[in-house]
C-alpha cells in the first residue's frame, strides 16, 4: 500500500462522520469541519520496519465556545473511525497558522506500521 492509499483510508475514514469533510492532502480552508490527513513522523523501533504516525487535523469553528462544543461532540465519533484505520493515541486542540492569522483546529493523531 502506498502512502497516498493511507491517505486517502484515513481521509474516507474522518469523511464517515457527520460534520467531517476530509482531504487526503493538505487544503487550505477556513470552514469548520473541514479536515486534512497530515503525516508527521516515522520511528524505527526495530529492524523490521516502522510505525508512522498519521494526523488528522480540523478546523474548527473561529468563535472559542463553538470549537470547543463542536470538540466535545465530534472527536469521539471522529477518534473511533480513525481507529479503524490507525492506532489512536490523542487528539488535541492546536492553532494552524496561516498567512492572515491564525486558525483553531483539533488534531487526531495515531500511529499505523509502515507499508
């Protein structure tokens, strides 16, 4: 399986939840919902290959009471069908920073052995 297959697993899998729209690549956006597969990291624990880890990030809404109830009622639906695709080991809150600012967004990390 390629990296680009992963991708677009992990994009179908955050896509199935209500209120997620997910890309396999980065998108820059400012709506909330939307979502983008990002991959930050490999360790080698051992001779046999690797363990990726895989993020998914979301924007959230702008107003702070709003990303945090959108939080509280999207990231355990969205954590158990990641969790069909990758080992979930946290999800948590970031700003992305883009050119004119700054953007909230929750981030669902997880790892997945190397293909």
């Amino acid at each position: 399986m390629t990296r680009q297959e992963t991708r677009q697993d992990l994009a179908d899998a955050a896509s199935s939840v209500d209120g997620i729209r997910c890309s396999p690549n980065f998108v820059q956006t400012t709506t909330a919902g939307e979502a983008m597969v990002r991959f930050d990291h490999t360790d080698y624990p051992n001779k046999f290959g690797g363990l990726v880890t895989w993020q998914v990030a979301v924007v959230l809404p702008q107003d702070f009471a709003d990303a945090e109830k959108f939080v509280d009622n999207t990231m355990p639906a969205l954590a158990e069908a990641l969790g069909t695709q990758m080992v979930v080991t946290r999800v948590s809150q970031a700003q992305l920073v883009l050119d004119n600012g700054t953007l909230p967004i929750a981030i669902v990390e997880g790892t997945r052995e190397e293909e």
